[in-house]
C-alpha cells in the first residue's frame, strides 16, 4: 500500500476571525482525498487552547468542549507530531508529515504560527514567517508595496496610543490624506473585521476608535466611491501562476463581514468582464507582489479599480484565503481548470517542494 501523509488540519483560533476559520475548515475537511491522506484534526478555541478528539469541528463550532482533549504540538525538530497528557506526561497522539493551517487573522496568518512550525521543522501550507507578517500588517504591506512602485491608495498608519492621547490631533492627519470617504481598518485583521467606511470627522473619529479594538495599528486610507472590487488567486512558489480576475459586487455601503459570511448578498463574478490589457495588468502585478514579499503556496490578492480613472490600485494580499463554499479563491481556481479536491493536493505538494527547500540550508558552520 501506498503510505498515506498524516495531514493536520488546524482551525479556529485566537482571533477575530474564529467563525471564518471554521467555515473554510469545514469546506477543507469535506474536500480532501481521504484516500491518500490520514487526516488528524486540531482545533483551537478563542482562548488559545488546542484539542483533539471526536467530533472535533461540531464541538469547536458549538463551544461545547466536552470530551475533547488538550492537544499540544512541541517545536521539537525529531518527532513533530501533536502530543496529549496521560498519567501528568505527554504522550504522542500522532505524529505528522504536513500541516494544513485553515486560520485567519492574528496568531494563525500572522507569522507567529508559521514560526512555530518552523521550530519543529515540519512541512506547512502557505507562506513562511516573512511572507506572513508583511502582508497580514497593511501598513507595512503598504509601505513594501510603494517602495517596489506598486499603485496602491493613500494612507496612514496609526497606532491606539496615539489615538487614546490626542484623538483630535490624528483625525486632523487623517483628514490630510484624502477627501472623504475614508476607510479606517485594523493593520492586523482581515473578513472585513474592525473596518469601517467615513464620510464625515464623527464617522472618522468612530471608525479610528473602533479598528482600535482589534489591534494596536490602525490604518486609514483613501477610499473610491465609485470602485470596482477585483480579486486575483496566486498558486505556486517561486515561479506562481495568477487565475483569471473575480469580482465582487457588494450590496452594502461596502464588502462588509455580514456580506460575506451572514448575508450572502455580495454577488461573486468570477471572471471579471475587464479589458485584456487590464486583466494582464492586475495579474503580473499580482504575482509580482506574491514575490516581492516572499510568499508561498497560495495567495488572494485583492485590487480596486476606479471606474471613473481606470487606475489600479493594488488593496492587500491575504496569504490563506477563504476557503468557505462561496470564497474566492477556491472558485477562480476552478474557473480556471482546477476543481477544488484537486487545488488542495497541489497545495499540498507545494508545500512539501517549500519544504524540501528549506532542507538544503545548512544548520552548521564549523571552521
């Protein structure tokens, strides 16, 4: 028999984006070929607690932890696998070849998850530490972006000190960055968590207070009355592929949380009736960015064009997108000949090639 590669698949949490990690988890876990992988799930509440156990997903999505066990994954290079307590020692409750992270947001997308799995040394979906933190981070994102001549809109960055001290001060810098509309966001956050659009100084100093509350950096930017949302999905390592270009038509005031996962009434235009020049554009932009910032395995990248200029402007990277049944990502891959079972195995395997390029570093210098 052929063997089969144990895969954790880790979902959920410490972020405010727990119900979206749950979601796309769920779409994972339905869609991988049991036949050639052995999948191990791990789940991980509000808290920053890890489990296992069965009926894991359900549990997790209840908030009704009974029966499940603590897990804990240790950054031990030899064994890497996930370990339990029996008798007040750990003990392994399985070992793993490959790691699947479904998370998004702070602690999952950020980096600090992608550490820990390099401590162990194991093979992992998606992009490295560096890859992580710049594009999680907007302003940071944004200042890589401008260095390297990419269009992106105007901004600032602020963070909750400066906010709390002296509010009136940053809405005045704020206000210095465009006409209104504004968007204020949380640096560090995505699924529209924290964001808010403004058209006049109340709104401003609401939307400054209210990113706030989801992380320290807080990000303004011009925003576009009249744009038109594009997405493009970015597959591979160092040489990546671009789908064709998706669009989102939102409803409301814009592509809001409640759109995308409560309302469903944002309408998903996959392949985006755009000029050929234009859709060549936003796709060697997108796969310039993907490397720029070293990401790997997968990536959404996300335009806005403005319909009066039709100049782009490259928005953010996010580097494990939705993977829920109405995500962009998955769709544009299959609109472009890749169904979805088909795109996890190639993520997969692109993170073994990662990986197996990390092993060629050499650990030692001894003169």
């Amino acid at each position: 028999m052929t063997h089969k590669l144990k895969l954790g698949v880790i979902y959920g949490g410490r972020s405010g984006e727990h119900e979206v990690s749950l979601m796309s988890a769920r779409s994972v876990l339905s869609n991988i070929n049991r036949d050639k992988y052995d999948v191990i799930e791990i789940g991980i509440t509000r808290q920053g607690q890890w489990l296992v156990g069965e009926d894991l997903w359900a549990k997790l999505n209840r908030e009704d932890l009974s029966g499940l066990t603590p897990a804990y994954f240790l950054p031990v290079p030899q064994n890497p696998g996930i370990y339990v307590k029996q008798n007040g020692e750990l003990t392994l409750y399985a070992t793993l070849d490959i790691i699947f992270p479904v998370m998004h947001g702070t602690y999952s997308e950020d980096g600090t998850l992608q550490g820990l799995f390099e401590l162990a040394d194991i093979a992992y979906v998606g992009a490295g530490v560096l890859g992580s933190s710049v594009c999680m981070d907007k302003g940071l994102f944004k200042s890589v972006m401008t260095a390297n001549g990419i269009p992106i809109l105007p901004y600032r960055v602020f963070n909750r000190t400066q906010i709390e001290n002296d509010l009136e001060a940053c809405l005045d810098e704020a206000e210095q960055i465009a006409n209104y509309p504004l968007f204020t966001k949380p640096a560090n956050l995505g699924s529209s968590v924290g964001i808010s659009k403004c058209t006049h100084r109340s709104d401003l100093m609401e939307g400054l207070m209210e990113a706030a509350r989801f992380d320290r950096r807080i990000v303004v930017e011009e925003g576009i009355e009249n744009a038109r949302e594009i997405e493009i999905s970015v597959l591979g390592n160092e040489y990546p592929s671009a789908s064709l270009p998706g669009e989102v038509v939102p409803k409301d005031i814009f592509y809001t949380y409640a759109e995308k996962y409560i309302n469903d009434t944002a309408e998903l235009v996959v392949g985006a009736d755009l000029p050929a020049e234009t859709i060549a554009e936003i796709q060697s932009l997108a796969i310039k960015a993907f490397q720029i910032t070293d990401c790997a395995g997968m990536a959404r990248v996300d335009f806005l064009i403005n319909r009066d200029t039709q100049a782009v402007y490259l928005n953010e990277i996010n580097t494990i997108p939705g993977f829920t049944k109405i995500s962009m990502f998955p769709k544009l891959w299959e609109a472009s000949g890749l169904p979805y079972p088909a795109l996890i195995e190639k993520l997969i395997d692109l993170a073994l090639e990662r990986k197996a390029q990390r092993d060629k570093i050499e650990r030692e210098f001894r003169r």
